[in-house]
C-alpha cells in the first residue's frame, strides 16, 4: 500500500473537507461541506477500483447539495431508490452493500431529519462507511470515518449541552 499515491492524496483531501463538515454546528454548513467531500470522495473511490463506493459517494455529493435547497421525502426516496439500483450495478458481495446501506441511511437524515436526529442517523452511516474503507484499504476514508465519527459524537454531545443549559436557565 502506498500511502501518497494519487488515490489515498485525494483521500487525505475528503478527510479534510469531511472532518471539517463535521465540525460545524449550522445544518447548512454541514451539508455543503459533506457535498464537496462526497465529490472528491468519488474519484478517490474511482482511483482505488471500488464503483459501489465511487457511485454511492457520488450521488451523496449530487444528494447533500440538492438538500441544501430541499426538503423532501420524496427526493429521498429517488436518492434510496438509485442508491440501491446502482449497489445491485456495481455491489460485489455483502461488503459492496456497505456503502449503499450507509448512503441510504445519510439520505433519509439530510433531507428529513435536523439536528441530533440527523446526526445520529449520520452517524450510523459512519460507521458503515467506515467499515467499507477498511476493507477498500483506503487510508484517507479509514481515518476520515473514524475522525468524522468521533467529532460528529462530540458535536452531538456539545448540542445537547447547549440545550440542556438553556433549558435550566428558564
């Protein structure tokens, strides 16, 4: 494994742009974030020779930048229903489902959910997603999912902190 070709450089690009989404606490500022790292997560999928992943962080990019302006179930329920047009296309055994079940689960929380909600459904995601890295040997991903989940956690945490601070100063 090389850790500075091409492919696993523009991993260590989707880590930045992802680690970053995550960091923020503006639902908005998140997903524009996670568009530009599910863009550049593509072509890292692409250079790695994984399509399930590559199309499936393509379409979450396409996915998370349509969110911005929208909201609808129905539009999630496009997202999902060619999510898992393309796993059956390009998913090679339970492993190629991974990405797919993880993008599914993204979808429904950008464009139904807010807030904690829509983080802990992204966050089982993560999780999935994170699992696929180890197994594509992707370095930049293994490190980003395992970062995004951490930080995704503490900035769930600090939400609800700032609620519960709120709520008993009135």
């Amino acid at each position: 494994m090389q850790f500075f070709s091409i492919a696993q450089c523009v991993g260590y690009i989707a880590f930045v742009l992802g680690v970053s989404a995550f960091l923020q606490k503006s639902d908005r500022k998140l997903k524009a974030l996670n568009a530009s790292e599910s863009l550049v997560y593509s072509v890292h999928f692409t250079l790695l020779g994984n399509p399930s992943a590559a199309a499936c962080a393509l379409i979450s990019g396409i996915r998370s930048f349509l969110s911005l302006k929208v909201r609808s179930p129905y539009l999630a329920a496009l997202f999902i229903v060619i999510n898992v047009g393309f796993g059956f296309v390009f998913a090679k055994g339970v492993a190629g489902w991974l990405p797919v079940i993880g993008s599914c689960l993204a979808t429904l929380a950008i464009f139904l959910m807010r807030g904690v909600r829509m983080r802990m459904v992204l966050l089982m995601s993560t999780f999935l997603w994170l699992a696929n890295n180890i197994l594509s040997g992707s370095i930049g991903g293994t490190l980003l999912e395992a970062t995004i989940a951490t930080v995704n956690s503490i900035t769930i945490i600090q939400i609800l902190r700032t609620r519960t601070q709120i709520l008993e100063a009135k």
